[in-house]
C-alpha cells in the first residue's frame, strides 16, 4: 500500500511539475508578445510622423 502511495505522489509531483512548467512558458510568451506589440506601435507611429507627403499636383494650365 505504501508503495503505491508513494507511487501516486511521484505522478502527482510530475505533472504538477508539467503544469508550472506550461505556465511559465505561457506567461513569458505572454510578456515577450506584449513588448512587441509596444514596439510595434511605436514603430508605427514613427513612421507615421516621418512619412513624407506626396506634392500637391497642381492643375496643368492652358
């Protein structure tokens, strides 16, 4: 009986260990797209306010 206890709490232990595994990796997945979605914006915005406007075409008089 002993064994098999002891057996169950190895399982446990494991896919306890699985499981904080999984939610690290998650979070930091999580914490790595959130500071490149920032990035991105603000790459955006920069481009945004340093893109060059096209010349107004003026109109071809006869």
């Amino acid at each position: 009986m002993q064994e098999a206890i002891n057996t169950l709490m190895l399982v446990c232990a494991a896919l306890a260990s699985l499981a904080l595994g999984v939610l690290v990796a998650y979070g930091m997945c999580r914490a790595a797209f959130a500071k490149l979605f920032r990035q991105a914006g603000a790459v955006a915005a920069q481009r945004a306010k340093t893109q060059i406007a096209p010349p107004v075409s003026q109109p071809d008089s006869l």
